[in-house]
C-alpha cells in the first residue's frame, strides 16, 4: 500500500489506509490497554500482599499506568479521525449487517451483567447466610461467650452498612445526591444525543457543537460529582452546620473509614454495641460484611471513573466540532455503558444503603 494521498489512499490515524474497502480493523489500541491494566492490577495486589505494603511494586504499578495511558492515547487519536463515514458492518450471523461496535458493547454490558449478578448474589449469600451483628447482639448470650472489647476476642457477624449510612438523613446525604446526580446524567447524555443527530441543515452547526460539548460536559461534571460524595462517605465525612430556623444542629458527620467500617475490621465495636447490665462492648469481626459493600461499590464506582475518562475525551471532540450525524452513534454507544451504570446504582443504593 503507498499510502500517498488520493482518493482511496490518505493518511489516517491508522496509517495508511485503502477507504474503499471500508474503516481499518486494526487498532493495537485495546491490547496495548489490556496489557497495561493487567500489569497495574497485578503489581497493584502485590503491592499489598497478605495486608503488607511493598513498595517494590509501585514503580511496576506505574508502568501499567502509563502503558495503559499510552494505549488509551492511541485510541482517542484514531477515533479523533472518525467521522462515521465507513462504520464497520458484522458480516457473519447472527449479527450479520448490524454495526460492529453495537455487537461489541452489548456483548460488553453482557459480560458486566455477570460481573455484578457475581457481586449481587455473594452479598445477598453472606447476607442470608451470617448472622446479623445487631440480632447477635440484643440476643446478649455474646457477654457470657466473651465476645467483648475487653477480652479481645471478636465474633464473626454480618454489619451492614446501611446500619451506619441509614443512621440519619445526614450520613445517607451522599449516596442520595449520587443517585439523583447519575439520573441526572443519563438525561444529559440523551441530550447530547439528540443534538449531534440531528440532520443538517436543521440546526446551525455553532449551536449544535456548543449543545453537544455542553450537555457532555454537564455528563462529566456530575459523574466527578458522584466519586467526590464517593470518597467523601468513605474517607473524609463532612461538617454540618447550626441552622437554628431549620432545626439544624452543629455535628460532624464521621466517614466510613473514621468509624472503623473497613475491609479488614476483624475487632470492629460500634458505640450502640454497649450491654447495659455489665457495660462490656460486643467485638465483632465484620470483615466479610466491609468486603461484600466495599468491593461491590468500589466496582461501579470504577465504572464511574471509566466513565469519565471517556467523557473527557468525548466532551474535548465536541468542542472541536467533532460530532455529526455521521458520526452521532458513538455517543450512542457510550449511553449505553452510561445507562448500565445508572441502572446498576439503582440498585446498589437500595441493597447496600437503605436495606
């Protein structure tokens, strides 16, 4: 191939490329991003092998980062170029004629589907299968057994979260601003939907590129939104001020992490766990519990931040003017991992928050 620039060989971020045969299928971009995950998820674990810190890893964990970086570099590069002029079409059945990256990210929302049904079932397993720290403790046979803070010896015992979220309007603040920031956000991405598609001529192309990157950009400033509460319920907590004419009353509200609700908590006292006759303090060991929401909403919050990856890169191309109707689809698409996300929250917050 030649490569020189004429009507069927130009240059493209694929290289050179003969059009007339339809779009390039051979991005390295994916691979070179898969190898990059795999070697940070790998140093990453053992960076933190057995509870231990190895520092040893973290330059390799690093290296991952950048690979994956570099991969990700590549792709928003190619795509750059795409103005859906040659959409790749499915040649084989069952999905003969439909568009490749439409198979794609279905078989992909196939696959999470497993991977939370996977997280869904071990929490609901866990839940119906240990015993309920709050049961075990009104029961009160716990004193006798020396379950207590000043013998040392922890039982084990299923701690929800939602036993500390669901505490007060305050500490179940976050996760419900969440929700209604992910509803938000799906309507903003229907929005920059409906804008790139429509026909031309139908709409001046300023407007539509401004309604686009404005709408993606509202998509992404609620996704960070969503991971700032995030973080903020696990490991900061926040201060809520007196205001007398609401009845409001001057607290702080305590993170996850400050109150010992974590992953590893195997001596885990809450203050209500006090017995009143001998004032000994019920010791659980709540870490299957910790694990159960912390690995679950870790994992869709990791989505969110995939999530905002591509919407920096999407909210950057609609500022060039970069979508079209040609090329709309692709927002399509990514509305749909969006709307899979939104969906999964849904059901987190209940399951995880309230129950």
């Amino acid at each position: 191939m030649s490569g020189h620039d004429d009507e069927h060989h130009h240059p493209s971020a694929w290289g050179p490329h003969d059009w007339s045969h339809g779009a390039p299928h051979n991005s390295w971009a994916p691979l070179i991003m898969s190898i990059g995950f795999g070697i940070f998820l790998f140093m990453l674990a053992g960076a933190f092998t057995n509870g231990i810190f190895d520092a040893s890893y973290v330059p390799l964990v690093f290296v991952g980062l950048l690979v994956s970086l570099f991969g990700l570099i590549i792709w928003w590069r190619q795509d750059m170029s795409f103005d859906g002029t040659y959409e790749p079409m499915s040649t084989g059945a069952p999905f003969k004629n439909i568009q490749i990256r439409k198979v794609s990210i279905w078989v992909f929302l196939m696959s999470e589907m497993m991977v939370f049904t996977s997280l869904f079932s071990t929490y609901i397993r866990y839940r119906t299968g240990i015993e309920n720290c709050q049961t075990v403790f009104e029961r009160g046979d716990w004193v006798e057994q020396g379950y207590t803070l000043e013998a040392g010896e922890a039982l084990i015992c299923f701690e929800p979260a939602s036993h500390l979220i669901a505490s007060s309007m305050w500490h179940i603040a976050p996760g419900a601003i969440n929700t209604f920031a992910l509803i938000i956000s799906s309507f903003t991405i229907v929005q920059a939907l409906r804008w790139a598609k429509k026909p031309l001529g139908t709409v001046d192309e300023e407007v539509r590129r401004k309604r686009v990157y404005r709408y993606l950009g509202s998509t992404w400033i609620l996704a960070i939104i969503f991971l700032a509460l995030k973080m903020t319920e696990w490991f900061i907590g926040f201060y809520v001020p007196e205001i007398e004419v609401l009845g409001i009353h001057e607290h702080h509200i305590h993170s996850l992490y400050s109150e010992g609700y974590l992953i590893n908590a195997d001596h885990y006292h809450h203050h209500d766990w006090v017995d009143e006759a001998t004032g000994a303090t019920m010791l659980a060991d709540i870490s299957v519990s910790a694990s159960t929401f912390y690995v679950t909403t870790g994992t869709h919050g990791v989505h969110v931040f995939g999530g905002i990856i591509g919407l920096t890169y999407m909210t950057f191309k609609a500022w060039t003017g970069g979508y079209t109707p040609t090329n709309a689809v692709s927002i399509e698409y990514f509305g749909l991992y969006w709307h899979f996300v939104d969906l999964v929250w849904v059901l987190v917050f209940p399951f995880f928050y309230l129950y």
